[in-house]
C-alpha cells in the first residue's frame, strides 16, 4: 500500500487505542462526576426554592 494509506490507518489504530485506552475511564468517572453535580444542583434548588416567598406567604399556616 501507499505511504498516505499507511498513515490513514495508522491514525486510525491511533483512534481506536485512544477510545479502548483513555476514553472509556474518562467518560465512566465523567458520568458519574456530572451525575453527582446534576442531584446535588437539584438538592440545592430544592432548598432554595422552600426558601422563597415574602414573609405573609412563609408565615401561612393554611385554613
């Protein structure tokens, strides 16, 4: 084969180590680093959100 193809599949063998190697862990811890921001940014707008409203409306005890 031609010098040019060599290198297409030389990148390609590049590419595919670089998936199988690197990728895979990173992309594990990275789901579940964005899924622990994702629950924690939902705790913290729940507890921001019991927070809101003027003191009339925290005071309301209901009927």
């Amino acid at each position: 084969m031609g010098l040019i193809t060599d290198l297409f599949f030389a990148i390609g063998s590049l590419f595919k180590w670089m998936f199988e190697t690197l990728l895979l862990p990173i992309g594990y811890w990275a789901g579940w680093f964005f899924t622990i921001v994702g629950i924690s940014l939902i705790i913290w707008w729940l507890y921001r959100l019991t927070q809101f409203g003027s003191e009339n409306e925290k005071d309301y005890t209901g009927w």
